[in-house]
C-alpha cells in the first residue's frame, strides 16, 4: 500500500469530531479512495500508536461494529462510543432519521 494512501486515510480519520462517527467506504471516499473500504481497515491496522487515531469513530455499513461480538475489541469501541455519547445497541449505532449511513459523517442519535 502506498504511504501517500495511508496518510491520506489517517488525516481523514484524525477530522472525524467527537461523538460523530463514519462507515469504512465514508472515509475511503473523503480519502480520495472510493471503493477502497478494506484499504481503510487496514489502514487502522497499521496506524503506528503515536497517531492516537480516533478508530472508534469509524464503523462498518449500516453503523455497525465491525468486530465480532464478544471480542475485546467490540466491547473497547462499543465503549469509547458511549463515552462520547454515542448510543451502541446489539453491536450498532442508534441513527437519527436524518443521516443517510452513506454520508462521511453523521451524528448519532
């Protein structure tokens, strides 16, 4: 993956304010990375701990957690959400009506 593609991708995660969150393919599309959700994923994976990027905030379609359900990782995003005033239900984020999940951005319920 080229170093200009995970910067690109971490600069947008890094805009993403507290207590708003993204889906994967919101960021690769802001990014300049349309179709490149994956890319994104791994993008986090690789972020050295020094960025302090806000990963959390970034979910899967339909504002869900893309972790599996029981797994340390579900439980840590499920709750820095909710430290930002994030509703998490069963693994998902409560949308008000308005936002459409194929925004960048959209807050919460």
């Amino acid at each position: 993956m080229r170093a200009e593609a995970l910067e690109l991708i971490w600069r947008t995660v890094v805009a993403i304010p507290r207590g708003e969150i993204a889906t994967y393919g919101g960021i690769a599309r802001r990014a300049g990375l349309p179709g490149r959700a994956r890319m994104v994923g791994h993008a986090l994976k690789v972020a050295p701990p020094t960025l302090a990027l806000p990963w959390h905030r970034v979910l899967a379609a339909g504002g869900r957690i893309a972790f599996p359900r029981g797994s340390r990782q579900h439980a840590e995003q499920a709750r820095r959400l909710r430290a930002e005033g994030v509703d998490v239900v069963r693994g998902r984020v409560i949308a008000s009506a308005e936002p459409d999940l194929d925004e960048l951005l959209w807050k919460p319920k």
